[in-house]
C-alpha cells in the first residue's frame, strides 16, 4: 500500500523538465531517477552506503507523430513518466530495502489500478461530493459549484499530501525531490556541479509536477463546467473522460510559463508554493545521489563529487 500511494505522490509530483536538453526526473525510494537525452539514469544508495546506479535508454513517447502534438503529449508524457517511475520505485526498493522478489505483470497491473481508482476516489469524486454538500447547503448556483469543486480537489490534495508526509520513508523521498531539483537548477545555471555547489540551489523548481496541481484546479473549473449538471454518475463518468484534456492543456500551460522567462516565473509563483510542501532539504548524501543519477542520464561526468559513486 506504501508503494501505491508513494507512485501516486510521485505521479503527481513529475520531476522538472529542461526545455533546452531533455532532462527531467523524479524521487524514488532512497534515490533519484534523471531523463537524459538519450537514456534514463537511476541511483539509489545501498545499505552499505554505496550508490548503485543503473541506465537504460530512453526514446520519448512524444518523439512521434501525433503523440507530440500539444495538449496529446502533455496526456502521454503522464502515462510515460508513470510507467516509467513504477519501473525506477521498484528497483530502488530492491536496491535500497534489499527486496529479492521483482514485480510481476499481474501486482503491476494491480497496483496501476488501484492508484487509477485511488486517483478518482479522491480528486473527482469526493470533491464532487463535497461541492454537492455545499450546493445543498448554502444554494451556490453552477459557476459558484465549479469553483469549490475545483478548491476542495486542492485541498484534497494538499491533505493527502500532508498525511503521507508523516511516514518517515516519505520524507526522506521529500528529500530526493529536493536533491534532484538542487541538482537540475544548479546544472541549468552552468554551476559547478560539486555537492557543495548545489547545495546552494534552490529546492524549487518551476516545471515541477507539483506546480501541476494549481493550473489543473484553475483547468478543471473551466473544462469540467462543459458537462453540464446530470446525474452524479454522468458527471463522474465527464471527468474521468476529461480528465486527459485538463491534463494536456495543463501541461502546455507549464511548458509556455517555462518558455516567458521572469514572466513566467511570476506567473508560476503561487503553484511553486505547494513544492514548499512536497521537498524538503537534502543533506550532501542525497545531493551526492542525485548528481550521481544525473550523470548517468547525460553520460557524462559533471564533477568531483560523482568519483565517490559506484
């Protein structure tokens, strides 16, 4: 269950994405996992305390027509980094917790399915529900109903988030994320890539995932609104089914805010406030991890601080 609701966490929190050099990733069980331009790097620290780290090539599903067409790669950029991430927190688990037993075709696709109703559980329906309670309550009428669905599917998330922070292991995964966003900053800035270099970048990075979350609110309100007002099944059944364009024009919101320099920065600030929430403060181990990933993804050595990696 851990593993499931650890996948959701970082199926919602996709790692930064460098627009310039493909090169992106995500947190995983004692570890990071780095996109490089031509394959996919995975460090994890082992319990003697070395890095083990791993490769294998990476050719994006958007490399293709039309799964590169706007709005259609942001949906299959989604899909990818989630098969890709339960491939990467399945080996970190073996590598890092010691797990002889490798995933087999059958838990996958449970586990898949039971993260994809988790998802509809609670960031469609319950938020519908709650909405509905707030309809009946207070007589708010369509405009105002979309509005707090699209809040309470914030908070929703902002509380899931703040429970599976409590877990130990989760925190330390909190950490990874803010190692692998220190290290993309720092390499997109042109620093020298030592620990101690990165370690004076910041833990935020402005085409998180977790950035995701305010525009697919602000989405959704829009989007959703366009089913109209049926049956509870009918406007469970229009989200699930609208669910990939709120995606898709999310993700090109992000990829255009990326795209405007200082404006765009501005323009993502509030979104960027929820990483505040899902990183935390690396220590030189966990930097050291991810420079290490990050290498492995660029095939390349980018500085001192990767010699102590195996």
């Amino acid at each position: 269950m851990k593993k499931i609701l650890m996948q959701l966490f970082l199926l919602l929190a996709e790692g930064a994405e460098d627009r310039r050099i493909p090169v992106g990733g995500q947190a995983v069980i004692e570890g990071v996992l780095m996109k490089g331009p031509a394959q996919w790097g995975l460090s994890v620290r082992k319990p003697d305390g070395m890095i083990e780290t791993e490769t294998w090539s990476n050719r994006p599903w958007t490399s293709a027509m039309p799964w590169k067409l706007p709005v259609i790669r942001g949906v299959v950029t989604m899909i990818e980094m989630m098969t890709v991430g339960f491939r990467a927190l399945d080996r970190s688990a073996q590598i890092a917790v010691g797990e002889e037993e490798k995933i087999t075709a059958k838990e996958m696709f449970i586990t898949a399915a039971v993260a994809i109703l988790a998802v509809v559980g609670l960031f469609i329906a319950l938020p519908l529900w709650l909405s509905d309670l707030a309809v009946r309550a207070w007589g708010i009428g369509p405009l105002g109903k979309n509005i707090l669905e699209g809040c309470a599917r914030g908070i929703v998330f902002i509380a899931y988030v703040a429970g599976i922070g409590m877990w130990s292991e989760i925190r330390r995964v909190f950490s990874y994320h803010g190692a692998e966003h220190k290290t993309i900053n720092a390499y997109e800035a042109g620093a020298e890539m030592t620990v101690a270099g990165i370690r004076n970048y910041s833990r935020i990075h402005p085409r998180c995932g977790t950035s995701f979350l305010l525009i697919v609110v602000a989405v959704s309100i829009v989007v959703f609104s366009l089913a109209g007002h049926g049956s509870i099944l009918w406007r469970i059944g229009s989200r699930i089914v609208l669910l990939p364009l709120v995606m898709g024009i999310s993700y090109e919101i992000i990829r255009g805010a990326s795209c405007a320099g200082a404006l765009g920065r501005v323009l993502m600030a509030p979104a960027m406030s929820f990483q505040y929430i899902t990183t935390r403060e690396p220590d030189e181990s966990q930097i050291e991890v991810a420079l290490a990933s990050l290498e492995a993804a660029l095939g390349k050595k980018l500085g001192p601080a990767s010699e102590a990696a195996e």
